[in-house]
C-alpha cells in the first residue's frame, strides 16, 4: 500500500509545483514530476511478489511453452509507451518555454502575461 | 582511413564481446554496425593507428594499471584521514603545472588519471599547461608541484601513447 | 472479412504525415498536394464506411495482426461513423483552406501539414480505437499536434497560449493516465467489450465512482468544460485559422465528448435509470458552461475570442443534452455535434479570411466587408443562423431535439434555459455580422478583394453541408444520428457485439 | 578553440563511436534483451548528439544535419508504416507476424518475423528524431557563444 500511496504523493507534489511555481522550468520539473508518479504508479499495478522479471532466456521455454511465474508484462509496455510520449511533451515543452524566454527574457510566468482572461 | 579502420576493427571486438557468442549472424551484423560507426566517427580517433601495434606500449600500459591503482589507494587514504582528523587542514586552491606530454590523448590520460585520484581534479587543459584544483597546496615551487601532482603516470603515460 | 477499411484510418495520414517531410524536399508544394489528396482520400473512406454501417447494419471490427483479445481492436459502429465523417469533413476542409491562408506565414509550410495530418491521423485512431490504452495513445497524438499548431506562428502570444494550454492538457492526460492504470488494476484487460463485461461483475462500488470521476477530470480539460476552460479561449484564439477550426469542431468534441461518453456509457455502462447522479452531473457542468461562456462571449470585441468563448457555451449544450439521457437527448447532442462542427468551422474559415485579407481581427476596426467579400460574409451569415438555432439550419434541430428530450424528461427548466441561451448566440453572433461586415462609422480597416478561390471554397463546403444537413434532417436523423444514438443507449450492448462478433 | 575543451574532445573522439554501437547492439537485440528500438535509438541520438556539442558546429552544418536527420525520421517512420502495410497486403492483417518474413529459431540474432525489423524503424526514428530536436532546439548554439 505504501508504495501506492508514495506515487499519490508524488503527483501531488508534482500538481503543487506546477499550480504555485513561477518560473517555466519549474513547471516543466513539476509537470515531469506528475508523470513520473504515474508511470511508477502504472508499473507497479503489474508488480507481484517473488515473480520473475518476463524474459525468456532458455530456448526450452519457448518450445515447452512454459509460463513460469512472470510479472505482468502488459503494464511495463504500456509505461514504455507513456514514457514516450512524456519525452516527446517534455521536448516540446521545454521548446516553447524557450521561445518564451527569447520573446520575453524572463522565466518568470508572472511578466509573461500578454494574454488576460 | 587508418583510423577508421582502427576503429572498425576495434568496434567489432567490443560487439563480440557485448554479445560473447560466436554465431555467424551476430558476427556478420556486428560487421555491419561496427563498419557504420566507424564510418561515422571512426575519424574522430584521437590515436595513432599504428602505435596500437606496437606490443611495448600494450606491456606499458598493462604495468600503468596496478601503478595507477596503488597512487588512487594512496590518495584515498590520505583524503580520509582528511575528512576523519578533527579541524579542517586544507589548503585548496587551483595551481598551474606545466607537462611534457605532447600528443593530445596523453594529456588527456594524464588529466584523467589526475582526476580520478581524490584530492586532485584538472579543470583545463592549454596547450602544455594543465589547470588542478588541489585540496591542499604543499609547496609554492612549480618544480615540486608538478611532481607532487602527476607522480609517476607522465613518465608510463609517455611510453604508452608518445 | 469486412473490417478491412478500418487501418486505414490511421494509415493513410500517418503515410502522409511521413511522406510530407520527405518529398517537400524536392518541392514545397508537394506539402499541400500530399495533405489534400490524403484528406480527400480519408474523407472517401469514411463515407464508405458509413455506407457499410448503414447497409449491413452490424459494425465493422478489426484485430491489428491477428491477436484477438489481446491485441489492439478496432471497431467501427454508427457512433464512429459519425464522428469519423465529422472528423475527416472538416480536416478536409481545413487542409484545402490551408492551402492558400499559409501565405501569411514565412515557410515551415510542411511542418504545419506534416502536423495537421498527425492530428487529424490521432482523432481517427481515437474514434476507431477499441482499446483503453490505445484510447490515450490516440489522444496524446492529437493534444501533441495541437499544442505544436497552436504555437505554429511563434509570435508572443501563441507560444504563451500553447504553453498555458500544454500544461492543462498535459496533467489532462496524466489524469487520464492515472484512471486507466487503476482500471487496468482491477480488470487487467484493456478491450474495451471485454472491460466492460468485467467491470459490470464488480457493481456499483466506490472504486467504481472514483474511476469515473478521475476520468471525467481528464476529460473535462481536454474538453473545456467549464472549471477547466482557461487554456480553451487562448488557445483557439491564438491558433492558426484552420486549425481553430478544427479544435473547435473537432478536437475538443473527439477527445473530449466522444471519448468520454464512449468510455462511459459503453464500458462503464450508465443509464439515467441506473445511475443519475452521472447525468445531474454532466447536466449540471454543462448548463454552467453554457450560460458563462454564452455571456463571456458577448463581452469580446475580438473575433476569434468571441468565437473561442462561443465554442465553450456550445460544448455545455452538448453535455447538457448527454446529461438527459434519453433518446432526443443523446440524439440532440449527437446533431449538435455535427451541426457545431460544420457551424463553428465556417465561423472560424471565416474569421481567417477577414484576418488574412485585412490584417486584424478586431471588431472594432472592421467595416463594410460586405460589399468586397460577399461569400465570406454570406458564409458567415448562415453559419450564425445555424449555431443560433434559426430554422431550417443544421443548427436548428439539433437545439430542438434537445429541448424536446428535455420536455420529454420533465425538465422544463432547462428546455427555457437552451431556447434562451439560442437567443444569446444569436445575440453574439450577429453583433459581429452588424460590426465587421456592415457599413458602420468611426473606423478604417476594410479590404478591396475577396479571399482566395480555395479559401472560399473550403467555406462554402462547409455551409453547403450546413444547409443540406438542415434541409435534410429526416435522413440525417435516420441514417446517421439515430443509430449513433442507439450505440450510447444501448450501452452494454457494445460488448456482445464486438467478442460475439 | 570551436566546441568543448580538450578533455572532452578527446574522449569524445574514443567514446561515440562505442556509444553508436552499442546503441545498434540494444535496437538488434531488442527481440531477445530488455530494451529495443527506442531505448537504442536514445543511444544513437546520444552519441550523435555528444559529438555534435563536443566538436560544435556551424549553422550550415548544423542546418544540413538537421535536414538529414529530418529525412531519417521520416524514412524510419514510413519503414515501420510499410511492415505494417506488409502484413495487410499479405494476410489481410496489420501488423501481421506470423509467415510474412522468417520466423527463425527462438533467441537468434534473425528470428521474430518484423520484430526486429520494426526494432530498426523505430531505432532509426528516434534517433533522427532526438536529434532533430536537440538541434531544433539550439542547444549547442549556447555551448558555441564563447
């Protein structure tokens, strides 16, 4: 339960620095913060106790069709998947926060302020 | 081309290794790869292909090893005593020495083997003078300190790469 | 086996979007000839579809490589039909109308295409999709696209608008992340028929509410729904014309409405019987949104705002109506859909011209278009009589399928409640024909020529299908909204047609 | 003095080319280890990339090389997009593995059927890709200013 409970508290973390932050790359750090908890949080939904990791290594396994006591790889593809995708975003994001910084000269999101409402 | 091919053949053992298996397909993939990276930046080698022939530099370099191991062992003990003694009896401070190492992957080494014993690191290289951060500053005469500093690798590092 | 079309609805954009780097190497304008070709090509397949659905009456499926339950499912029933030829009627058009407004921008033409065909590739994977995960996957692709075209004229304002949105969007999707690793916890399937059988096992638990309204979070923000509306207004207002157009017609509806009750009334199984605290809900946020953007958009003088702000009271009459939950509800929001996607995109086709032939979009500034830019002003005239509800638009039935689901709901108060926000937009709508079109006093700004042929053509398509749509409604009704309908209210019906299938 | 100091010159000049291979080891063996094409095409970019803020470039080079990678990523996608193509012209289903190119034995280099080759796609993509935008996003630019 705990490690569960320490991904929540991660995103919240994560939610905190991008809602009350200021500075660009710090909502992107915050925002890579929620994401982080919810990959771990995701890979840890396949996790069981004492299982192996899922990987054949033996020629035998595969022709014997052994299901040995593997965890649950679907989750760990699909954290590959939202891995990438987070890369891609953080790139994108970190790209925007540099145009902003060019246009403005500032981090700061509070002078950043060219649009109201 | 030399140092392409250096590097080719270089780059293929490594594949070997990382795979330790001798099947036909991973030989002639490893060929492949090895053959692009090579093309791409075997040319950035900073060796003399030929000077890796040379089994004297081979022997040098084997006798470097456990050379470097015993001043990296000296070195740490001396910083632990540091760090474990009450008071803090440091000097630090960034000295200039001079080397007369001359080509560039020599120097390199020696500011790496610098680097990795504790209590000393190179910030940079110019030309034939190397900038160190020294945790304490024994002696003001640049003859000692440079000696003091490089200990016995310019005299290995000069038979292994000059 | 009959599911053979269903690929390429992510095949033939993803290709194009690849093949657009690559050959505008050799010529520029291979970016626009790839981008409209590809379009034209998915908007022929979607209709085919369609014509299939309709035939055979049985959805199309489809398994990627062969794996059954546990691969990735494609499926294709009359709800997907519906929003595919939303998606691909107004890409088309926001792809030929791209055409000639990206003269405003010096170069990158193929990135903004090699991007308008990766979003327009994300939506239709996202209307196919039969998988929880690929769901999100799909999503992501097209939020990734948008963020990027909204940002595309990297002038001050559009970067902040893109960045203020990306990060909305973004923890969006992290939260939907989030619900479907806890659904994937429970169920450990990610078909959707499959989950759905699983989960209607488990009951009504708390565990049940509390996926459901972490979904609804993520969905609210890619949907702008009222809490979450912040990034919504910039957003389209920054974005370049085509794409405005298909982030209001589209992308908020796709990613946000279809998804959403999608997931909801097929997987998770609500029905205003079972369930209605879901529908008071969604009745609620939505009779919020409508009334607050309504107004909100009366206050702006600028054109894009005004419209961004409309876009938000629309998608509250569109939850207003899922939120009734019976038969003209659903068909009522399903139609408004489709007439808003048509409505707003002209609107917004529109707002481009005037801003690419005059070189502002403020209102104050503009007089007299009429006189030199006629189709853009009749376009923009009937799209206003469709989105305020004035017979015998699209725009019309689909407000008055929605007050009669809620008369027949007992809700009499919310039918008063549409009827007058109507008249609101109608309000809005023609205060823009009265200041930028007609002649009025105190300003300058006015422009000698009509916008170009395809831009204008682009228009009139969609205006066209805007009237056609009206005109014919009973067929519209009949063969398109009505089954759509029925896919959401027969909710767990969904599974025994795609695993007996 | 163009690009970074001496030190790391130089064992960038020792390292990339390994880096390279052995970000090509990970994505032709992404069928049999952990890993694969996209955690070997990080690789790819990586060394790529270590040069490139190392030695330092010129805007010309720097923009033909962004041109390149640009046409990699493409051609790595459309590679990926036709094996999926491949299997549907041939057995009607996308992504189709089974007896469209040889299966092989289990735990050889050449086995999987498309596996592999789908590995090189997305290998090549990313690592074009990564390196795209690094260089879109001017990184190396702030290393050049002094």
């Amino acid at each position: 339960m705990i490690p569960y409970l320490a991904c929540v508290l991660l995103f919240l973390i994560g939610l905190y620095v991008v809602i009350s932050k200021r500075n660009l790359i710090k909502i992107v750090i915050g925002f890579s913060l929620i994401e982080y908890a919810v990959n771990l949080f995701f890979a840890l939904v396949g996790f069981k106790k004492g299982a192996l990791a899922p990987i054949i290594t033996q020629p035998e396994q595969v022709r014997m069709g052994v299901a040995r006591n593997f965890v649950d790889p679907v989750p760990q593809a699909l954290v590959l998947t939202a891995i990438v995708i987070g890369l891609s975003t953080t790139a994108l994001m970190l790209s925007l926060a540099m145009r902003l910084y060019e246009k403005y000269k500032t981090f700061d999101i509070s002078e950043i302020r060219r649009l109201k409402g | 081309m030399a140092r392409r091919f250096a590097y080719f053949i270089a780059g293929w053992i490594i594949w070997l290794l990382l795979g330790w298996t001798l099947n036909y397909q991973e030989v002639v993939a490893g060929a492949a790869v090895a053959l692009i990276a090579a093309g791409m930046f075997g040319g950035y080698l900073p060796l003399q292909p030929r000077k890796l022939l040379n089994p004297v530099r081979w022997f040098w370099l084997l006798v470097y090893i456990p050379v470097f191991a015993w001043q990296c062992l000296k070195a740490n003990i001396d910083v632990a005593l540091r760090v474990l003694s009450p008071g803090l009896n440091l000097k630090p401070g960034i000295v200039k020495i001079k080397t007369n190492l001359k080509s560039d992957i020599a120097k390199v080494f020696l500011a790496n083997s610098i680097t990795m014993t504790p209590g000393t690191l190179t910030v940079e290289i110019k030309d034939d003078t190397l900038y160190i951060h020294w945790i304490e500053i024994r002696s003001d005469d640049p003859e000692e300190m440079a000696k003091m500093i490089k200990g016995p690798f310019e005299f290995f590092l000069k038979k292994i790469f000059d | 086996m009959e599911g053979r079309i269903l690929p390429l609805f992510v095949a033939i954009p993803l290709a194009g979007a690849f093949l657009v780097p690559l050959l505008s190497k050799l010529w520029t304008r291979f970016a626009d000839l790839i981008a409209s070709i590809t379009s034209a090509l998915l908007l022929g397949v979607s209709v085919y579809g369609w014509l299939m659905v309709n035939a055979g009456g049985m959805p199309l499926h489809y398994w990627v490589g062969g794996w059954r339950i546990i691969g990735i499912a494609m499926w294709f029933d009359a709800l997907t039909a519906l929003i595919v030829l939303i998606i691909n009627i107004v890409g088309f058009c926001a792809s030929v109308y791209s055409i000639r407004y990206l003269d405003r921008y010096t170069g990158g033409r193929w990135k903004f295409f090699t991007l308008l065909l990766l979003l327009i590739a994300g939506l239709n994977g996202l209307a196919i999709s039969g998988d929880l995960f690929n769901m999100f996957v799909f999503i992501e692709i097209s939020a990734i696209a948008s963020y990027a075209l909204v940002a595309f004229g990297t002038e001050e304002e559009e970067v902040e608008a893109a960045f203020k949105y990306m990060v909305l969007g973004e923890v969006g999707g992290a939260v939907l992340l989030f619900g479907i690793a806890l659904i994937y916890a429970r169920a450990s399937t990610l078909n959707l028929a499959h989950l759905s059988q699983v989960l209607a096992g488990f009951g009504r638990t708390p565990f049940y509410w509390f996926v459901i309204a972490t979904l609804l979070i993520g969905f609210a923000i890619k949907m702008g729904m009222e809490p979450f509306h912040a990034w919504l207004a910039d957003a389209h207002f920054s974005a370049p014309a085509p794409i405005s157009a298909m982030l209001s017609g589209v992308f908020i509806k796709v990613t946000g409405v279809y998804a959403m009750s999608r997931l909801m009334f097929n997987v998770f199984g609500v029905s205003r019987a079972e369930t209605p605290a879901f529908f008071n809900l969604l009745i609620a946020f939505g009779a919020v949104s409508m009334v607050l953007g309504g107004l909100l958009a009366y206050t702006q003088n600028d054109y894009k705002r005004l419209l961004a702000y409309s876009s938000i009271s629309q998608i509250g009459y569109i939850l207003v109506a899922l939120g009734i939950g019976n038969f003209w509800g659903i068909a009522g929001a399903l139609f408004h859909i489709l007439a808003h996607a048509l409505g707003k995109g002209t609107l917004f086709l529109a707002s481009g011209s005037v801003e690419r032939q005059t070189g502002t979009r403020n209102l104050e500034q503009l007089k007299g278009l009429e006189k030199t830019m006629p189709a853009t002003t009749w376009s923009h005239i009937l799209a206003s009589f469709s989105m305020a509800g004035l017979p015998p638009f699209a725009g019309f039935f689909s407000k008055l399928f929605i007050i009669i689901g809620a008369i027949a709901a007992r809700m009499y108060w919310l039918a008063f409640l549409a009827a007058l926000f109507s008249a609101v937009t109608l309000g809005y709508l023609t205060k823009v024909v009265n200041m930028a079109f007609f002649v009025k006093q105190n300003s300058s700004v006015t422009s000698t020529r009509e916008a170009p042929g395809l831009m204008v053509l682009a228009m009139l398509v969609l205006v066209v299908l805007t009237v056609a749509v009206g005109v014919g409604f009973r067929g519209v009704l009949d063969h398109l909204v009505g089954p759509a309908a029925r896919v959401l209210l027969n909710g767990l019906e969904y599974a025994r047609l795609v695993l007996g299938g | 003095m163009r690009g970074m100091s001496l030190i790391v010159q130089v064992m960038t000049g020792l390292l990339a080319g390994i880096l390279l291979l052995y970000g090509g080891y990970i994505i032709l063996h992404g069928h049999l280890t952990p890993g694969g094409g996209f955690a070997g095409g990080v690789l790819v970019a990586a060394a790529l990339i270590l040069v490139s803020l190392a030695f330092g470039a010129v805007e010309q080079v720097e923009r033909r090389e962004y041109i390149l990678s640009s046409i990699f990523e493409s051609s790595g996608g459309l590679l990926f997009l036709g094996l999926a193509v491949a299997g549907y012209l041939a057995a009607d289903y996308f992504f189709r593995n089974a007896g469209l190119f040889y299966i092989g034995r289990p735990l050889e280099l050449v086995s999987g059927g498309i596996i592999p080759l789908a590995n090189i796609a997305i290998g090549l993509k990313v690592g074009a890709g990564l390196f795209a935008i690094f260089l879109a996003l001017g990184a190396s630019r702030f290393v050049m200013k002094e």
